[in-house]
C-alpha cells in the first residue's frame, strides 16, 4: 500500500480504467475522479488480440496469454497504489471472437471482477463522452480508430448525436488487405460509401483519437519542428493531413522522415491509420483534424461525474489544482481574478469570453514557479505550462498562459523565450499576455503573494496617467521598487506618466 506525498491531492480517492482493446491491454490510474483527472500510473501491453479474428474468428493463444498476464499485473498494482474504484473495459477483438467469453471468464477470474463488453456504440458513446469531457465546448465528429473498429459520432454543445461504428480498425484493415495499401484504401471507401451523414461534419472540427492517430500526429510534429511536444489539441489543417497522409500511407514506413519517434511496434499499423484518416477526410471535409490524448477511457469517467462536476471548465479545474499544489497561497490566486477583472474593465481592454477564460487560467498558476531560483522563475514556469497536461485549452491559448506567467515573473526581457513559442499565439493573445504579467508584477509587490490584500488597492487611468491607489493601511507598500514596475507598465500601455496615491 501507498504512503501519500504532500505532493498529492488530499483525500483523493483514486480510480483505475483497465482497457482490453483490439491492439493494446492498458491499466491507467487516475488520482481522483475530476474534470481534470491526473494519471497516477500509465501502462499498456500490445497484446494485439484482434489480430487474426476477421480471419479465425479466435482470439490467439498467444495474444490471451499476454493479455492474461498483463492483467495479473494490473490487478497487483491496483492494490499497491490504492486504487478505491477499477472499472475494466472489453472492445471490438473480444467481441468479434468466438472464444471472446472464454477468454472474459479468465480475466474476471484474475481481476476478481466484472468486465463490461461494449457494443459499437458503447464505444461510440464513450469515445464522444471523452472529447466533450477534454475539450470545452467542442463541436465536431468524434473519430476513435481502435485495431478492431473505427467509430464515428457527432458531439456538439455537450451534445451526442449520430454515430456509427465501421470494421476499419488498424489490425482489421491490415489483415483484410493482405498488407497492401491500396486494397486498404478501397476497403475503407467501400465500408463509408453509404453513410451520407458524415457530410454534415463539413467545415467543423475533426477530433481523432486512438493511439495510432496520435502516432501520426507525433511524426507530423517532428517533421515539421513543432515547438511543443503536447499531443492533445494538436491541430492540422484538414488539406494539410490529407497530403500527409496520403504520403504515409504509399510510403515505405521504416524510410519516413523522423519515423524514429514512432516506436517499432506503432510503426506497422501506421499507413493502415494514415488510409483511414486520408478517406475520412475525403468524406467528411472538416475544416482540421484536431488530436484528442482522451477517449474511451475518459469518457467513462465523465459519464461517472456527477451533473454538477460534469459541467465544470476542465481547464480552470486543473489550474486551481495546480495552484493547491505549488503556490504560496491559493486564495491570493483567486482573489488576482478579480483585481485584474477591475483592471482590465478601468483599462478599457475588451475581451471574449474565452480571452477572459484564460486570464482566470494564467491568474491561478501565476505563483507557480516560486520555489525556483528567482534568474530562473520565468522560464522553468514557461516549461511547466507548455508541457503540462492540461485539457480543454487549444495551443495558442497554451501558449498565451506560459508566456503571462513567464512575463510576470521575468518582465518584457524576452531573449529566454523561443520564437517558436511566441508564434503560437496570434497576436492579440501575446499582446494580452505582456499586459497582464505586467499588471501582475505590480500586484504582487502590493500583496507579497499573501491573500487578503491586493483587493484593497486599484489600478485606474486618470488623463494620460496611469495611476496605483494604496488605502491608508497599504500606504507603507509604495516604494521605488513598484513605482519603477508602474512606470514600465504605463510605457507598455502607451500612458505619459504613472503615479501612487496614498489616502
């Protein structure tokens, strides 16, 4: 059994996923049912039992064997770390296959539990159930290519609407084939032929989960030096993927530019995946194909949640947990939302919903990189955001709030940042961005990063003066250090002069 870090959640009650799919058997723990639930632990086998079912009808001997094995260690490890709750999924292979409930006998033996075999559109459902739960707001078709099948399914305003399930998946389509890609094409285009539905996914969002999408999706970045490494919301230009694809798809997969970041064992299945992007795009014509890191797994979780839980923003969630974790004092995190509400209104800065939704975001994991070496602040806390596994925020917003906190703490000196990173963010944001790690530099020299202070000061503009308002019992705060940060942000904001007032 575990012995809890300071480092943890307190009183969370961890809960574990067990995923016997067509490719993989994967265990994931998670720390706690949330919006913004954190893996604890991670493991997948490639047991591959799909392979050789659209042909036998069987699951291997030896692919059960692995498989079995696989979960008599997941069952060990859920008992050392803990886990309270483990839910253990069944897809397409052990559906199709006629040994399928033999081989569900053995596994609820060993994990001393039930396993839940989903239909089709079970999967459909809990792949949907993890876009809406990673994404904010998403409005889209869901795509969830597994080794055994491919589902289909249009999410919108939180919304399920009609899906479908497809015999593509990656082992499926390449034993069916016979290996070659061509054959691979036209079987996929003949299975979505007569589903005249997915036309109504046109110009919307494409959002493409499963392991080999996300395979792609990594060699698509290093060949094009993305600057980030954050699967999720990784987005493509619809036109863009489908040359990509198709390049994949006809091409000698070991001799692929940057394949070394794909491992050995993805590599197989990945022109199978390319073949069935390639025709999905040519169906559906989505304006991009925007990467998922969750699925099936995390939409079981969500359908878990409460209404209440449901309907949280996964983004604030998790920084208001990261902000538990690593600043000085959540509750002055809470309280730079409203001070800088206040601000932003007396600057005139107009902002949309989601502009707004990201302030809150940077406001809450502006103390982060405290315990740093002050030289040093800025950029660990740039690197912490930019690869963080947040969900339900795209990249430029990412990179709006790795820049805010990076500039909070290290000012407009940009020579640290890459280029790459500020390019992520269109030009609105970045602007943003510096006004409002500007703005918190001034503030916390007011509160000393302690909480029931910054609200009684105000910035407001009188004339062409940028003007800071300490009450009596903050005037002991002014000093040349904040008047220096006062003038910087005034030069910033285009004002002739900045001053204090003390009542």
């Amino acid at each position: 059994m575990c012995e809890y870090s300071p480092g943890r959640l307190q009183g969370a009650r961890s809960v574990a996923v067990v995923d016997i799919g067509s490719n993989s058997v994967r265990l994931v723990v998670y720390e706690q049912l949330s919006r913004a639930s954190t893996a604890l632990f991670n493991e997948k086998v490639l047991a591959g039992l799909g392979r050789g079912v659209g042909a036998t009808h069987r699951l291997s001997d030896e692919s059960v064997a692995m498989a079995l094995a696989a979960l008599k260690r997941f069952r060990r490890l859920c008992y050392q770390i803990d886990v309270k709750s483990v839910r253990v999924l069944a897809t397409a292979a052990v559906r199709d296959a006629d040994n399928g409930p033999e081989f569900l006998a053995k596994a609820e033996e060993i994990l001393d539990g039930s396993v839940e075999m989903l239909s089709g559109q079970d999967e459909a459902r809990r792949s949907a159930h993890g876009v809406i739960a990673g994404f904010w707001k998403p409005d889209g078709f869901v795509g969830d290519l597994g080794g055994g099948s491919l589902e289909l399914i249009d999410v919108k305003d939180g919304a399920i609407g009609k899906g479908e399930t497809f015999p593509l998946g990656g082992i499926r389509l390449e034993e069916a084939s016979g290996g070659k890609s061509k054959v691979a094409s036209s079987l996929t285009q003949d299975a979505l032929e007569g589903a005249d539905w997915l036309a109504e996914g046109h110009k919307r969002n494409f959002y493409a989960v499963g392991g080999t999408w996300r395979s792609l999706a990594r060699l698509h970045m290093a060949q094009t030096g993305y600057p980030l490494h954050v699967i999720d919301h990784y987005a493509i230009p619809a036109d863009e993927a489908l040359e990509f694809c198709r390049v994949i798809a006809h091409s000698e997969i070991d001799a692929v530019d940057s394949i070394e970041v794909v491992s050995k064992q993805r590599r197989p299945l990945l022109p199978y995946g390319a073949v069935v992007l390639e025709q999905v795009i040519r169906k559906v014509r989505p304006s991009q194909i925007v990467m998922s890191a969750l699925g099936m797994r995390e939409g079981l979780l969500y359908e878990m949640m409460s209404p209440e839980e449901q309907e949280k923003d996964p983004l604030k969630v998790a920084c208001r947990q990261l902000a538990l974790l690593r600043s000085r004092s959540p509750k002055h995190s809470e309280e730079l939302i409203t001070w800088t509400d206040r601000i932003f209104a007396a600057l005139g800065i107009e902002e949309t919903e989601e502009e707004r939704r990201l302030r809150v975001a940077a406001c809450l994991l502006t103390d982060i990189g405290w315990r740093a070496h002050p030289d040093y602040r800025g950029t660990q806390s740039l690197s912490i955001i930019s690869n963080t596994a947040f969900i339900g925020i795209d990249h430029p917003g990412r990179a709006y709030l790795a820049l805010a906190v990076y500039y909070r703490y290290a000012g407009l000196v940009e020579e640290a940042l890459s280029p790459r990173i500020r390019e992520l963010a269109p030009s609105r944001l970045k602007e943003r961005a510096r006004i409002l790690g500007s703005v918190l530099r001034v503030g916390y020299l007011v509160s000393a990063a302690m909480p029931g202070i910054i609200l009684g000061s105000d910035l407001i503009v009188r004339d062409d003066t940028l003007v800071l308002r300490l009450p009596g019992d903050l005037a002991d705060f002014d000093g040349e250090r904040i008047r220096k940060r006062l003038a910087r942000l005034a030069k910033m904001l285009g004002l002739g002069d900045s001053v204090t007032e003390t009542d």
